[in-house]
C-alpha cells in the first residue's frame, strides 16, 4: 500500500473510532431509526447538488444503500440504543473483517494466503482479550444487533468491489448519491417501529447537540469515511483493506473512556498489542516473508 493511502487508511480509522460515541450522543436524543434517516439526508444534501451521479448500474446503489447504509446503522444505532456501549460496539463491529474474507472468498473468489490468517487469528485473540473484560456489561441483544451490522457492512464491502469494477469513478460521488437510498427504508422503519408521536417529539426537540451529532455522521463519517473507504477497496484487495477496521476498536474503546467514564483495563492493552500485531503482520507478512526468501 502507498504511504498516502496509509495514511488515509489510518484518518478512517480515527474518524470511525470517534463515530460511536458521536451515536451514543445521538441516540440519547433521537430514536435511532430516525437518527438513520436525518443522517443520510444530511449526506445527500446538498452535496448531490455538486457532484454528478457516477456512471454505475442503478442496483448497485440499491444494494450498497441496503447494507452498508441501512443495514449496518439500523441494527448498529438500535443496538447503541439499547445499551450496547460504544467502545465495546466498535469492538464487535470489527468482525466484519473476518466476514468479510469468508463472503470474498465464495464470492470473490479471493484465495487467504498464509500470513494473512496468522494476521487474523493474532487480531482475533486481540479482540477476544478486549471484550472477555466486559463480562455481563453487555447486553445479548446490544451483541445480537452489532454482529448482524457487522455482516451487513462485510456484505457492503463486497458490493463496494463490484462498484470499483465499473471503471474509474468519483468515490465521494458515489457515496453521496447512495445516500440517496436510506432515507426511505430508515423512514418507515422509524413510523413503524418507533412511531409518529416519537418522531414528533424528537424532531420539535432537536437540540444543537443533536444537530452536531447528525451532521458528524453524516459528513464525516459517511462522506469522508466512506469516501475514503470506497477509495482504498477501489485500488487494493479486500483482503488489504478491510484488516485496517481492526484499529478502530483502540480509538473507539478509548473515547468511550474519555466521554463516557467506560473503563479501559490492562487486558485491553494486551489485547491492542495483539490486535496491532496482527494487523502488521497481514499488512507486511508477504513483503517481509519475500526478503528473507520465503514462498508467501
């Protein structure tokens, strides 16, 4: 990977590390389906009035608007919402790494080499350390929710990988007009789910702090995060980018603490040394593995 893209790869991350406590804010003050249809309403206007929609088959949007957008932030604000803390989200959100290589390799045909499953099994056990501190702090449905975000955002990698497969395209573009897609669902969802005296209540209540939070997520989190994101899983493999993700848990556990009194313990140290591990040895393994002559 290119040092520019290195370091883009790493502003995503902190960008997306901050995101969940920025939701634990939201959903404080607006039910999370709706805080789902404000923030992607926020990220198609008005920058779609900017910027020409890509040349990509429409079921493509459909599709990168249904997982990525709505899938993941329904059940990830849902699972915020009822309890789930942000630091530990961000924690098990971060699965999506691993779904992610199993759906590339039936769908992708994508082949795991050697250090790139040494990678992630040190990451797993990092992970593993960092939440077994926990314990029954989590709730089992706040869990339930984030993993099904988790598999919805590893199937929006995949379809990000046919979008790249449409030619050279504006990234930003692509996820601005997308955005176009959520609002809907999100809404009927929240009239459904959450009901209209709620939506009522929430929208004739909106604070700036509310306001702060939405326009967070929508243009840093979804417009540059995305934006970037789409960017790098444009130019490089899946299995490159998407072990980057593993990062985000160190700076989400860490704001968690500092916003919310979420207490970070020597096991998650431990953890993040492993979690870093072994992310540096999926990222570097095969360079590092050809210097000293050995067949990757």
């Amino acid at each position: 990977m290119q040092p520019r893209d290195l370091v883009l790869a790493l502003l995503v991350v902190t960008v997306w590390g901050l995101n969940f406590s920025v939701i634990r804010i939201g959903v404080a003050d607006v039910p999370p389906l709706l805080l789902g249809a404000l923030r992607f309403l926020l990220a198609a206007f008005p920058a779609l009035l900017f910027l020409r929609p890509p040349k990509v088959p429409w079921r493509l949007y459909l599709a990168y608007g249904m997982t990525i957008s709505v899938g993941q932030f329904a059940f990830l604000f849902s699972a915020i919402h009822l309890g789930m803390p942000s630091g530990l989200a961000s924690l098990v959100l971060q699965s999506q790494a691993f779904l992610t290589m199993v759906f590339a390799t039936f769908w992708l045909k994508e082949r795991w080499r050697g250090h790139q499953l040494g990678g992630l099994l040190l990451a797993a056990g990092g992970l593993a350390l960092i939440g077994s501190a926990h314990g029954l702090t989590m709730p089992l449905a706040g869990f339930l929710l984030t993993l099904a975000a988790a598999t919805m955002w590893a199937i929006g990698n995949i379809v990000t990988r046919a979008v790249s497969h449409c030619g050279a395209i504006n990234q930003l573009a692509f996820v601005v007009w997308a955005s176009l897609v959520p609002p809907l669902p999100f809404l009927v969802l929240s009239l459904l789910l959450e009901g209209l005296p709620a939506i009522d209540a929430a929208i004739g209540a909106l604070s700036l702090r509310s306001f702060a939070a939405v326009a967070y997520l929508a243009w840093a989190a979804t417009l540059l995060g995305y934006g970037l994101w789409t960017r790098l899983l444009a130019r490089y493999p899946v299995n490159q980018v998407a072990p980057f993700s593993l990062l985000v848990p160190l700076v989400g556990l860490t704001t968690g603490w500092l916003a919310f009194g979420e207490t970070l313990q020597p096991v998650h140290f431990a953890g993040a040394a492993l979690l870093m591990l072994g992310l540096a040895i999926n990222l570097f393994g095969r360079r590092l593995l050809v210097r000293v002559g050995v067949r990757p």
